[in-house]
C-alpha cells in the first residue's frame, strides 16, 4: 500500500479519532499527539489493513485503547480542559458564559464516569457510532452497551439535577 492510497483510508476517520482522544486525554494537544501515534501505528501494520473488515472500527479501537493506556501510565495528570470550539457569536454574552459553565459541568461529570462507561458516551452520543460498531470497538454485547450507556446518562442527569437544584427546597 502506498502513502497516497494510506491517507485516503485514513482522512475520513482522524477527526473521529481525534474527538475520541480528546474526550479520554482532555487535552487537544496530548489528543493530537495520540492521533498521531495511532496513525503511526496503523501505517506500520500497512500491510494487513486490507485483512480488517470494518478498518474504521478497527482505528477506533486502536485509538481507544492507545489513550487508556496513556490514562493509566498517568501522563496526563496535569493536563487541564481546553474547549475553544464551544464559541457562538450569535448569543449573547451571558448566555455564552451559562452555555460555557454548562459544558465544564458536563465534562467534569463526564470525567467521573468509569472508563468503560465514558467510551461509550463519547461513541454513542458524541460520535454517534451504531451500537453494532460500538460493540465491535469495545469487544462488548449490544445490551452491556446499552446498560452502561443508560448508566452514564443517568449519572449525567443527576449530576445536573443536583447543581440545578441547589438551595432550592
């Protein structure tokens, strides 16, 4: 496989890759960074791409497992939350700043979250993968998907209830 044929697999599938490492690593740099390296990887497996029948999976896989293991060698303790893609000009400012302070919540509610069940938010609900694909990245049943899904959004709700809620009785 040459670099031309390479790219053109892998251009429709990097910025789900990268959305995906950003929902896990938290940073857009150390997201990028993993983005690179997993397509690094793929282009050292070159010659057995065409053996994966669903290669886009595959990549996502890849990458998912690729931050984990970042997660877990603890590189990325002190990286903060960077959002800058978040901005509309069309809203006021003080609905811009409650919209800004809204998605902070989310993603510091989100980051609580088991691993297990933050991969699959960011799938299901960001990336909007089918639960068949999602169950083919993670190597789980459709019906876990859907259990653990259901438990993060529920953990979600209740998080926002809760700040929603506060002081009022």
């Amino acid at each position: 496989m040459n670099q031309h044929t390479f790219l053109r697999l892998i251009d429709p599938v990097k910025d789900k890759m990268f959305r995906l490492a950003l929902r896990l690593l938290i940073s857009k740099e150390a997201a990028e960074d993993a983005t690179q390296e997993v397509i690094l990887k793929i282009w050292n497996l070159k010659h057995k791409v065409k053996d994966y029948a669903n290669l886009e999976a595959f990549m996502i896989s890849v990458t998912k497992n690729y931050c984990l293991d970042q997660l877990k060698a603890r590189s990325n303790n002190n990286l903060r939350i960077v959002h800058t893609n978040y901005e509309n000009n069309e809203v006021s400012v003080h609905k811009l700043a409650e919209l800004n302070d809204e998605i902070e919540q989310i993603e510091r509610i989100v980051e609580m979250l088991p691993e297990q069940q933050k991969v699959i938010f960011q799938l299901r609900d960001i990336e909007e993968y089918d639960y068949s694909e999602i169950a083919e990245i993670t190597k789980m049943k459709e019906p876990a998907i859907r259990v653990a899904l259901s438990r993060a959004r529920k953990k979600i709700k209740e998080e926002l209830l809760k700040t929603h809620s506060y002081g009022i009785k």
